[in-house]
C-alpha cells in the first residue's frame, strides 16, 4: 500500500468514528432532554461526561430506564 492510500484510509477512518461519536452524542442528548427531561445544556453535559468516562454524579430525577439508557451509553 502507497502513503496516499494510507493516508485517505486514515482520513475515511477518522471521518466515519467522528461521525459515529457524534451520533452517540445526539442520541444521548436526545434521550436525556425529551425523556427525562433535563435541560439541553445539561443533556449534553451528562452526555459527554458518560461517553468520554469521566464521570460525575447522576442527576437525582434519573429513572430507571434513564439508569438502563446510561449504561448502555457507557458500552
């Protein structure tokens, strides 16, 4: 394989697990806004805390299903 094939490989790469972290972004801000009703700003908090596994406390007014969608957004 040439550099340039390496190189537009990597970038097709690159672009399609942006675009897949992206979309794991906007569901799980989605979720946590329509379903269980927490603001934007904070969906998206919540959300990028969980996926990037940083960690913080969970909002007291999560439900159990809120609970199962954060595990499964954590896999």
């Amino acid at each position: 394989m040439n550099r340039e094939n390496i190189e537009k490989t990597l970038l097709k790469q690159i672009a399609f697990f942006s675009i897949l972290i992206l979309i794991v972004l906007l569901l799980g801000v989605l979720y946590y806004h329509f379903v269980e009703g927490l603001p934007f700003v904070d969906a998206f908090f919540f959300t990028a805390i969980t996926i990037s596994t940083v960690g913080y406390t969970m909002p007291e007014n999560l439900s159990e299903a809120g609970r199962l969608f954060t595990s499964f957004l954590i896999f």
